[in-house]
C-alpha cells in the first residue's frame, strides 16, 4: 500500500509531500517523533 505524507509548517501549511510505501513512511513517523516534526498521512489512489 501507498501513503502520500505531508509535512507540515507550525501553521499546518504544507511544507511538502511525497508518495511512500508502508516502510518508508514507517521510518518518516519515526523520525519526526524523535524531531518534533509534523505530518499528515493519507492513504494514496492514484487516478
């Protein structure tokens, strides 16, 4: 399965996004965890 991640601004703007599988967006979480960064995971469908 296919996740679009975005980061997030302190404002909740998007800063950028990107199309991952399951464990790159597994490492992602993890990352901003330790960092503080915010995300916004959705499942991805392409069109």
């Amino acid at each position: 399965m296919r996740f679009e991640v975005m980061r997030l601004d302190t404002d909740g703007t998007t800063k950028d996004s990107l199309i991952a599988d399951a464990e790159t967006v597994r490492a992602m979480v993890e990352d901003a965890a330790l960092t503080g960064e915010r995300l916004y995971i959705r499942p991805y469908e392409a069109s």
